[in-house]
C-alpha cells in the first residue's frame, strides 16, 4: 500500500508544481506589474487591464476573428466522429491499421512543419495548387495574402492535422461496446449502416458529449502556433486573434499584466461557456459531466 501512495505523490508534485503553482502569477492581471519590484511589489490596480483591453481599439477585431475561427472550427466537430465509424466499418484489419497510422502522423508533427507545409502547397511562384491552376489557364492566386481565404485555410488544416488523433478516443469508446448488442441485432437482420447509427453512435454518444461541452472551454481560443506560422500583414484583418496579441503584447511588448489580463479574460468566457453548454446538455439528454 505504501508503494501506491508513493506512486500517487510524484505526479502530484508534479502536477503541483507545473499546474497549480503557476496559477500565484494569475495575480499579474490585477496588478501594474514591475520586474524589479515583483509581483508583490507591484502597486494593486484591479481590473483596470481589462477595462483597458475592453476599449482597446484592437479588442473588437481579435475577439471576433478569434470566434469566427473557434467556431466554424467547432461545426466540423463531427468530423473525427463520422471518421472512427468509417474505420471501425472496414473489414480489412491491416488495411485499417495502415489507414488509422498514416491519419494520426500529423498529430506528431510541429506547427511550424506544417505551416511550412502549407505555404510552399499554396506558394503563387511554385505551390502545387497554383502549378493545377495554371494548367487550367488560371492566373497565380496568393491564397495567404486573402485575408477571406484564412480561415478556410486554417480549418481544413487543423482538421487535415487533428482528425486522425481525435478519432482514437472514439475507436477506444467503441471498442468497448458490448458486443452482443451487435449479435442481437444480426438477428434482426440490420445492416451495417444500421448497426452503426443505432448501436455504435448512441453507444459513444457521452463520450461525444463529455469532448463537446470540454471544447466549448476554448470557445475564444484559435490556437496560437498554426495561426501565427500562417498570419502575415496581408491577412491580418482575419489572423490578429487573442492568442497572437496576447503574445504581441506581453512578449514583444512587454506589457506583462496587459497580456495576463488578456489571457484570464479569455479563460473566465471559456469557463462560463463550459458551464453554459453543461447546462444546456443536460436539459436536452441529462448527459451533462456535473
């Protein structure tokens, strides 16, 4: 027994130090913060860095670029959903392992790789894109310089990046469906579409359910890496989110509890839409997480 409690007490630490302790700094949002004097030694201001932000000239633009992108990434949600099911349909069991292997690669990717990626597959001097179009006798288009085509551009990335590692927790939830459901239903004589909408989707629906109301914590968060690798000047109009001024700001800037205050205010809207969208679950299925 002794030796389990030891095993529990490094990740606490751990999770103490990294998670917990970090969380003395979130001070810095309420105070005008001073290197040399500390965070202590910097005079109390309230919040008077979130007023700042609420009438800075840039806070409109970043909050609604940061909700445009936030959402129409949540309406491809689905996505690695419909992607599991398709997986778990095929028959060919080393077909689906080369399959699944190859749509998780990405996921071990870094951003900038796939930025990079990115910017030479849409170049308007050599992209294999504009090469299609040009074929097609199409004029070269700078599709990163189209403050319009950023956020297609940034979605079907993200997807193309992400849905074959999300799909392996909704592999994991099917696999532990009870089995005899689907024997039960031969009986009938289903078929397999009908097995998968009637048994394996309302089977990992909590799971869906659990994953969605999570998500809704970053309903003003874009993600920072791919958005900052892909932004340029021509594009700003669409690509200047929260995450990327907070980094201009604090970072580049220097204005430390600015920044913080920019980042807590994020955090306490995604808190509230987690809550939100719990509540709102659980009047529709009583499938909330509390």
């Amino acid at each position: 027994m002794r030796e389990i409690y030891v095993l529990i007490f490094v990740p606490f630490i751990l999770m103490f130090i990294f998670s917990y302790w970090p969380m003395y700094g979130a001070q810095v949002a309420f105070r005008d913060f001073k290197i040399n004097k500390g965070i202590w030694g910097s005079p109390w201001i309230g919040l008077d860095n979130i007023k700042r932000f609420l009438n800075d000239m840039y806070a409109v633009r970043c909050i609604v670029n940061t909700l445009r992108i936030s959402i129409v990434g949540k309406l491809f949600f689905p996505v690695p959903i419909i992607f599991a099911l398709l997986l778990n349909e095929l028959v060919n069991t080393k077909f689906k392992r080369v399959v699944q292997t190859i749509s998780y690669m990405p996921h071990f990717m870094s951003a900038i790789v796939i930025s990079g990626f990115v910017m030479q597959l849409l170049s308007p001097d050599y992209g294999v894109v504009n090469t299609v179009l040009e074929k097609f006798g199409k004029e070269p288009y700078y599709f990163l310089g189209d403050p319009k085509a950023f956020v297609p551009i940034l979605t079907s990335t993200g997807i193309w990046a992400g849905v074959g590692w999300s799909a392996i927790v909704y592999l994991a939830a099917i696999a532990g469906i009870d089995q005899e459901l689907y024997e039960s239903a031969a009986i009938d004589g289903t078929n397999r579409l009908q097995n998968a909408l009637y048994i394996t989707l309302p089977s990992i629906t909590p799971m869906i359910t659990i994953l969605f109301i999570l998500s809704m914590q970053g309903i003003l968060s874009a993600g920072f890496d791919m958005v900052y690798n892909l932004k340029n000047n021509l594009n700003q109009s669409t690509s200047l989110t929260m995450e990327v001024y907070v980094f201009e700001q604090g970072i580049m800037g220097a204005r430390y509890s600015y920044a913080q205050a920019i980042g807590l205010f994020q955090q306490a809207i995604g808190l509230c839409f987690v809550f939100l969208t719990n509540f709102i679950v659980k009047k529709i299925n009583d499938q909330g997480i509390f």
